[in-house]
DNA sequence: ACCTGAACACCGTTCAAGT
DNA sequence: ACCTGAACACCGTTCAAGT
C-alpha cells in the first residue's frame, strides 16, 4: 500500500494498472475512480485529467484487454498449423483469460458496440486472428466454404459462451475440447 | 409517475418489476434502490424488508429470468419434435430473449454459480430443457451420443455465445441459422 | 500542463422510532 | 409486521485555485 508520488507523467499508466488490478481481485463492484485516486496517492479529482469520466476508464480497460487477447491468439496460432490445432489453442488462450480475468471480460462486452471507436477497432484486431485461422484452414481443406468472417463469428461465440460458463463456473474447463469437438465436427451423427 | 401507495404486502413484486423495467430501459448502470423506492411510493429503506442488499434484488431478478428463459424453452420445444427443428427452436428464444435484455442477461451471468442456491437452482431447471432436447435427438439417431448434459453444455456455451455478441452489437442476429448449422454439420467437410 | 480540495447531488446500509 | 426518516460512509463529477 506504500505508493510513491505519481507527479511525473504516468499517471494515466498507474491508474489502468491498479483498475486492472481491483478488476481482478475485487469485481466490478469494487472498481470506484476515488479508490483508485487513494491507492495510487493522488488526489481524487486527478484522474480526470486522464480518463473523462469512469466510463472511459472502462473503455480504455477494454482496448487493453482486446488487444492482450490480440497477441495471445497471435502467439498461440504462431506455434500450430493445422486447423485444429490452431483452434484449440486458441481455445485455451481465450478460456484461460477468461477465467483468470472475468470481470474484465464482463467489462469488455458490457458496452454496446459502436458505442466507442477505440474499443470496436480493438474487437476488429483480436477478431482478425480467428478469421485468418479460418481462411488458412479453407485453403488447406480442412475447414467448409463460407465466408470467413462469419465462420470465425460462429467460432468466437463458441468460445466466448464457454468462457462465460465457465467464469460464471456454470462448467468446468474440461469442456474445452467436447465444445471444440463439436464445434470441429457438429452434433449429427457422420453416416 | 404517479404510483399508489404499496402499503398492502406487494411491495416486493412491485419492487422487482420496476427494477427489471430500469434494467431494460436504463441498463445496470442506473439501478439504485433507493431510485426503485422513489419510484414506487415507498421510503428508501422500506425495499430492504424485502431484500436484505442489493445483492438480493438482483439474485431476485437472475432467477425470475432463467425462470423466464425456462418457460420459453419449454414452450418453443413443444411445437416440434425434429432435433434441428428443435435447436432452431431454442436458439431463437435465447437470441430473442438476450437481445431484447441484454442488461438482464449481465446479471443472470455475473454472478458466481453457487453463490446463491436459489439462482443455482433456476439455472439447472432452465438448462434441463436442452438436455431432454439433446436426449430426444440421441433416440431418434439425430445425435452423436455421448453424455447428454455435457453435449447440451456445448450447445448452451454456442447459443450463449452468439447471443453475447449480438447483445453487445459485435454480431447481427442474421449469424444464428449460420452458428446451428456450424454446431449441427460441423465445421470440418464433410468427405 | 497537471494536480488539489471543496462542493454538489447522488448512492447502500443501518437503525431507532412510529403505526 | 411493515414502513419512515435521520445518520453514516461512501460514490462520480465539476470547478476554482494553486504550482
């Protein structure tokens, strides 16, 4: 709880890092710009001159989470090249941070897209790797025809429903690879 | 804006409904209880005979809405008998009902799943409806089997999923017969 | 440019007191 | 049993004033 003085620039820094924190080990609930203002030893008017009001600071939590997501669906799809390889890892990417970071998850689809540009310019970013996936497992055969932004949606709300289960802790994560093996081969039996 | 007086023993119902319209209207973002009372004729601290905290009107409010999904579940499963016909079925009332309470949905999921036994309670009965779907289609051929409780999670965490993102405004409604029909074929070709 | 500190209009929660 | 109204400790937001 010793914070040093924040006088010298990177306030706006300090005030992300400690939200994300709270986020984390409290809720959403617990999330108030005064609390913020105390632990990082400033005064409670001073993010202000950062943040307009706690909605952008909401805002901004969401970019930085999107784009997290970004480059460890990046990472993630770095290491494999077979479809389903690729999408199970990028099923464990997004499992784990949902399950590490629900509250935050709950902020970053808890405000209406289009609502703020920064936030749906970072949606486009993380959303682009999944749809790349698609695209590459087209070209090798082993995904259907079909536009793939659509198929990469049908993808994200697959995984984005198991993360909310699994957060709420409505199931556990070991339902990863039956949701992907379905997702993967479908409910209908083959003939 | 003109209310009665709530002296007569329905204060609670009064309470809940006028909170579900805030949710609806306003999002969870304005729901204040001492607003509710304002609302409904009542001092601010005559809701809390009712409910013990904030916490409780919205556990309230969670399990009048998976009560709510339930019927419609139930309901939309009737008028058919084919398992795709079914799951069509089910995805529209889950789309519709997220759509038209976004805010409502938050808070069914924004709860950690034992941390009421009531609500816990509301979610089993409401997800019982797709399992006895998934059943059904095992005995007709039309499944792949396998335990039907985890298959109907899979399809729960699909529908949830799509109907997150349309709530929030990343996906059009139009995704849906494309997302079941990915769940149900798969997204592998077929050979 | 950046921060302070007072002011304002709200909250949730508690609790003695009324009926 | 049910509700009122004051009290308390919080909020977010605004804004003159300081450095």
């Amino acid at each position: 709880m010793s914070h040093p003085r924040y006088h010298h620039g990177d306030l706006r820094a300090a005030v992300l890092r400690r939200a994300e924190e709270i986020l984390r080990e409290s809720g959403a609930g617990s999330l108030s710009l005064r609390q913020i203002a105390r632990d990082v030893g400033v005064s409670h008017g001073a993010p202000s001159r950062h943040f307009r009001d706690k909605q952008a600071l909401l805002d901004a939590l969401a970019v930085a989470g999107f784009d997290r997501i970004e480059a460890e669906f990046a990472a993630a799809v770095a290491g494999e090249t077979a479809f389903d390889a690729r999408l199970h890892a990028l099923a464990r990417v997004y499992l784990r941070f949902a399950t590490e970071n629900p509250a935050l998850l709950a902020v970053m689809y808890g405000r209406k897209h289009g609502a703020d540009a920064e936030v749906g310019a970072a949606v486009l970013r993380a959303f682009e790797v999944p749809r790349t996936v698609i695209v590459d497992g087209q070209e090798r055969g082993e995904v259907v025809p079909g536009d793939p932004r659509r198929i990469g949606m049908a993808v994200i709300a697959a995984l984005q429903g198991l993360a909310n289960l699994v957060a709420s802790g409505f199931a556990a994560g070991d339902l990863l690879d039956e949701t992907v093996g379905h997702l993967t081969h479908g409910l209908r039996p083959r003939p």
